[in-house]
C-alpha cells in the first residue's frame, strides 16, 4: 500500500468516526453525518479513479441537498440537483467516453475550453448572485460564486480534465469559513478535509498522466531491437 493510499484511507476512518461522535453528541444530525461520510469516500475514489465514486457521489448529494436548503443555503442545495444529473453524464463519460468507446483517461484542459469555464464562473456569479438576494438566501453572492465554481469544477471532472483538482481546491478553501459562519461545523470539517484530498488528488493525477503520457511517447519502442 503506497503511502498516499494509508493517507486518504486514514482520512476516511478519522471522517467516519468524526461524523458518529459529533451526530451523538447532537452537534450534528444524522444525515449531515452521513454526507460527510460519502462525501469523503467518494473524493478518496475520485483520486483513485475509481468510477464507483460516481454511485457514491449521488447518495452523497442528495442528502447534501437537505441538509443545505434546512440551512437556507438555496444555491448549494439547488446545485446538490445539478450534481445528480452531471454526477450520472460523468459516470457514463468515465466509462465510454474514450476513444471508440473506451474508459476516459486523465487529459489537460486547452487554453480555449479554460476561457470558456472561465466566462461561465463569471456569469453564472452574477447572474445567481442576483437571483439569491431577490430569494432571501444566506451569504448570496459567496454561495452563488462557489456553486458557479463548483459546477465548473464538476463539468471539467467529468472530463477527466487534470484542472479540475484547481478549481475544487479555490471551492473548498471558500466553502470552509462559509459552513463556519452558518454553524455546519462538521460540513466545514468535511470541506477541510476534501481541501487535503484535493491537493493529494492534484498530485496523483499529476504523476499519473505524466505515466500516461511517457507511456504513450515511449512505450511503442519498449521490446525493439537495435538493427
């Protein structure tokens, strides 16, 4: 067992037992513990790139999605609804979205499709910043600017796109003091934690398409004779 793999599955133990210790010490409900438990599982198979994140994700956000409208975070649990359809288009897109048909592989973005998330941020920012404050929602403009962030974030993973691991990072560090000031304690915890995963993620895949990518430049020569 690499040493990356003791981390992320030590991360997971400490999430699980955090999560029953604060739900029976009432400083959590049951299903905030139960979406910080997924939502730990499926970040760690993510890294693994494991497609059975995906199955695991969907449980994860739709309990998300209760846990934020009781918070009056409107944003966040309309987004846990977005999740849910981009959460099944990425799990078919991991399995056949290669070449003819193939499991899809770790990949960078273009500097055209990075423009483009960009301009999606930036509009869809605004334009829910203004629609969370005519609804009445909590922390408006930050909420709509990590749900903009975060379906950009969801989209390029789905793509299996290497930036996707940035923009989750930026996320998490916003989600943390935002669940903090709503008194979701164990979320933020949770955010904390997926924070670490993240960075951890970048790296993994990082080394991985690096393996991928010399593979493919020198593995056809791997076995061939000098004349």
């Amino acid at each position: 067992m690499s040493k990356e793999t003791f981390t992320m599955i030590g991360m997971c133990v400490a999430a699980g037992a955090l999560a029953v210790t604060m739900a029976l010490a009432d400083r959590a409900t049951w299903l905030e513990a139960v979406s910080f438990v997924t939502g730990a599982i499926c970040v760690w198979l993510t890294v693994k790139e494991s497609v059975w994140n995906f199955p695991i994700g969907l449980l994860n956000v739709a309990t998300f999605s209760v846990v934020f409208f009781q918070s009056r975070l409107f944003a966040d649990a309309g987004l846990q609804v977005v999740y849910f359809v981009l959460g099944v288009i990425g799990w078919r897109l991991w399995l056949y979205g290669g070449k003819d048909r193939t499991t899809l592989q770790i990949s960078r973005c273009s500097s055209v499709e990075l423009g483009l998330v960009a301009v999606f941020i930036v509009g869809a920012t605004f334009g829910l910043w203004g629609l969370l404050r005519h609804a009445g929602g909590s922390a408006s403009f930050w909420d709509a600017l990590t749900t903009s962030l975060s379906l950009a974030a969801q989209w390029l993973l789905n793509r299996k796109r290497l930036e996707s691991w940035a923009v989750w990072i930026l996320v998490d560090a916003i989600y943390v003091p935002l669940y903090l000031f709503k008194d979701l304690y164990l979320t933020a915890i949770l955010y904390a934690l997926f924070l670490a995963m993240a960075a951890i993620g970048w790296r993994a895949w990082q080394r991985a398409l690096r393996e991928s990518t010399a593979q493919a430049e020198f593995g056809p020569l791997v076995g061939v004779g000098l004349p």
